[in-house]
C-alpha cells in the first residue's frame, strides 16, 4: 500500500444493456486517490465475457437509435448535458479525487463534458449532406448520413470526462450504439457518469451507451478485434494506437494520439505573452495534455531572458493538495508517468542539460506522485525529452538560431499533433504555420489551446493519429456518407394520368 492508503467497503459497477453489472469473473482492483493513497472502492475487474456482453447489448439496441430522428437524438445529448450539469460539483469532486488534478481544473472538466454533448446536439441538427448534379437528365443523386452502428470507444486517463465526451456525444447523436472502456485508473469517474445518467433518468435506450471497466489487453482488445463492433475511437499512447489500427482491420478507427510541442519563441515574440502561455502549457493538469508544450524553441537572442523567466513560474506553481484552491498542481496519475519523468530528467542530465528548477519528486507529500514543476536548460535535439512525450510537468529549453533550424528542429520527430509559435511579424508567423508538421499550429498562444468545435488531430506522416475530432469533424467521422440514386427515367408523368 502507498503512504496513507486506507480500506473501503464501496464497490463500484460498470453498465451493460442499461443495468448496473458487476465483472461474471467477481474480480475486482482497488482504485486509490493519487493524491493521498487512500482506496476509493473496488472497480469491476471486467472481462473478453463483460465485454462481449456489452457489444450484444449495443447491438441490439442500435437499430432503435438509428430509427430517431436527428433531432431527437439531439434532444437526447441536451438530456445527457443536463445531467452532468445538474451533477457538476459532485462529478468534479470524484474526478479530482481519482485523477488528481486540481479541483478548479476539475470544474472546467466538468462543464467541457457537457458541452461536448450540447454541442453534439446541435451539429447534428446541421449535419447537411449534397445534391449532386448527374450526368444523366433521369437521375437525382443525394447523400445522405448514417451510422457506423456500434462504436468502441477506449479513452486515457489525463481528462477522463472530456475525451471520452468527444466520443461519446457526437457517437450517440449521430446513432451508434456504444461500448466504453476507460483507463484503468480513472474508472471510477467514469463509473459516476453513468450512474448521473442512470440517476437522471434520461431517455437513453437501455444498451445505447455501455461501461466495461478492466484492463486495456483483455477488455479494449476484445473491443477492437469483436466483430459486433463497427467502429472504433481511442485516444491514447502512439504504440497502443498503431496496436489497435492493425487489429482493427477494416473498421473505420479515429485515432488522436501523442504530441510533443513544440512551442517555437522567436527573436521578436511579445516575452510577457510567450512566457505566460508556454507555463500554461508546460504545468496544466501537471503536464499530462497531449497538446502540452513539452519542447521550448527559443532564439538564441531571447533565451536566456526567456529561460530566466520560465524559471521564475516555475518557482511560483504551487504543489500539494488538489482540493485546495491555492493548488496549481496535483499529482501525476500513475506511477508509470512519473518513471518516465523520472527516465527523463536523468537522461538529460546526463547529456548535459541544467535542471534550473524542480527535477524531482517532491518529498514533503502524501504520496511520491507529486512531481515538481521543472525546467531544462541546454537541452539538446539527441536527448530523449526531445524525442518522446514527457507527460508530465516540464520545460525543455532548446535554443536556436535561424528559423530553418527551428523548423527542422520542429519536424524531426515522429509527433505531430499540436504547436505554437510566438511573433509579432505576420509574415514570420504564417512562414511557420505554413511548414510546422502538426495538425494544428496557434500563433501567440499555447500549443494547448484549442477549442472543442474545432478540428483536432495528427499531421498526416507522423505518430499522433488520424482523422479529427472536434464539432462537426467528429460527427463526419463517427458516421459513414450513403450515396442514393434515383432514377425517374421510366417513371410515368403525373400529367399522364390527367
């Protein structure tokens, strides 16, 4: 047991076919706070059994949602929507407490949650499909959407409400049943979701959105390889993807996966500005964001005033309590991102890096999770934070010198997900939005930013996915087009009956 972990009688369940269900193995896992050690309950340990059920019961529930309308589906996610909202202290309350970050982070959380579903509600109500003109004067073509039918769904454990909402609203609204296995280690909240839906008594069909919690090699796997399942969603690690990618065979996949920065600070950049959104970046929800900014470009003219300053955030972070409202960061979720961190920062030093400020796990808390805000001087492009994704609460100050070396700097790696760049020259910044290799490149902002009705996703090439999330993208990639031709040609004339 971790340092101050205490017991618990509370069990948990997952859902299937609209039923509260505990594992057919009677397995369970303790899930424990990361933040104090203690155990918040015994989480169903499911299994390939579990999980066939739930794409049984997804799939003979599906035709029933298929046959809603559009619009009813979409009154639907404003019920769903509600819900949360009614809930939303208590939903944040129980994220914190089995993700560990910050209550304040939490909240937000919560309220992306709900919007996820609202606004599935509504880009589903506008989901217009073509008319396309034919070559042949007796023909009228048109397309129209359906669903895949039964979508998988298998999401991380950095924003256990939000990510799987992207999934889910847009995959329920455009009527696909769904079978939903989350991280391991934020089952619980997820398990809290469902029952606020169960609770609330909304008008989901039984079987249209089933929780199987467990472990990712038995219960995803049989999610991804069962044929009762259409269509699969994950966001997760790049290797976990490509794993699913190739046993997903021909089903259609979404797949958002890692990134790595980078954030690019030239010569000209507003420092004030540059400084300020590349810590949010590098400290939000401890570093654990796909989109963190977890590589730092600086030019050599601004990097030791830059550096000087990234420091001095650093020092301000407060570390401890996520609970308490002066907290800026929790800890990290899992003993495996922190190792990493851990594998990180000592590779660094041992290539020469400078750890200016953190480096370490802080040894003043409740559990050896907490891990301190920390920036890395004289990083350089052979050092393995360059190379892979941290994930966790860190600033690896790289510097160059001309704008070719920060793009090659930019586009060496095999990530591509999100990045940023900070100037106060129009040109300059449409110079690098233009040739950044990642799906999204923000001018004087966080490589972090972004909004939910956007499109989010991997740079064509590289590691971090494919397909986009976000708005009317993910409505387009949870549904399939159908192309419908009618030919009137030997059709009789109204006017011949005359």
């Amino acid at each position: 047991m971790s340092k101050g972990e205490k017991s618990t009688t509370e069990t948990f369940t997952m859902y299937v076919g609209g039923e509260p269900t505990a594992s057919e193995s009677g397995e369970t896992t303790t899930a424990t706070n990361p933040a104090t050690g203690e155990s918040l309950g015994e989480v169903p340990k499911g299994t390939r059994e579990d999980a066939r059920r739930a794409i049984a019961a997804a799939r003979e529930v599906q035709p029933e949602l298929e046959a809603m309308t559009d619009f009813e589906r979409a009154e639907l996610c404003h019920e769903l929507a509600d819900a949360v909202e009614a809930n939303h202290e208590s939903l944040a309350e129980w994220l914190t407490k089995d993700q560990g970050k910050p209550l304040s982070e939490a909240r937000t959380e919560v309220e992306l949650c709900a919007k996820e579903f609202r606004n599935a509600a509504e880009d589903v109500k506008r989901a217009e499909t073509e008319v396309i003109p034919s070559e042949d004067p007796d023909k009228h073509i048109y397309t129209i959407r359906k669903p895949h039918g039964v979508l998988g769904v298998i999401t991380p454990w950095n924003y256990p409400l939000n990510i799987p909402a992207e999934y889910l609203a847009p995959g329920v609204a455009v009527g696909n049943a769904v079978v939903w296995v989350p991280a391991p280690t934020t089952s619980v909240v997820a398990v809290k979701l469902l029952e606020t839906f169960a609770e609330a008594d909304v008008s989901l069909p039984d079987g249209a959105l089933n929780l199987v919690t467990g472990d990712g090699p038995v219960v995803g796997d049989e999610v991804v390889v069962n044929d009762g399942t259409d269509a699969i969603g994950f966001t997760g690690s790049p290797e976990t993807g490509e794993e699913i990618a190739s046993k997903a065979g021909t089903k259609p996949t979404l797949l958002e996966l890692g990134g790595n920065g980078p954030v690019i600070v030239l010569d000209d950049a507003d420092l004030d500005a540059a400084v300020g959104c590349t810590a949010f970046g590098c400290f939000s929800n401890a570093g654990q964001i796909c989109s963190a900014s977890e590589r730092v470009l600086v030019h050599e003219d601004v990097r030791e005033e830059f550096t000087e300053r990234m420091v001095e955030r650093a020092r301000e972070m407060q570390l401890g309590d996520p609970t308490d409202p002066g907290t800026d960061l929790g800890p990290l979720n899992n003993e495996g991102v922190a190792e990493k961190m851990d594998r990180h920062v000592a590779d660094a030093r041992d290539k020469g890096a400078d750890v200016l400020v953190g480096g370490g796990r802080a040894d003043d808390q409740p559990t050896d999770r907490y891990y301190e805000p920390t920036v890395l001087s004289g990083v350089t492009t052979d050092m393995t934070v360059n190379w892979e994704e941290s994930f966790g609460p860190i600033a690896p100050i790289i510097g160059f010198e001309s704008y070719e070396e920060a793009v090659e700097i930019a586009n060496e790696i095999d990530l591509g997900l999100t990045s940023s760049v900070f100037t106060s020259n129009l040109e300059l910044a449409e110079y690098f939005a233009d040739r950044i290799e990642t799906g999204i490149v923000n001018v004087n902002d966080s490589s972090a930013y972004w909004e939910i009705h956007t499109p989010f996703g991997g740079y064509t090439g590289k590691r971090s996915g494919h397909g986009r999330i976000g708005g009317k993208y993910s409505i387009a990639e949870l549904s399939q087009l159908k192309t419908i031709a009618i030919d009137h040609g030997n059709a009789r004339s109204p006017l011949d009956t005359a």
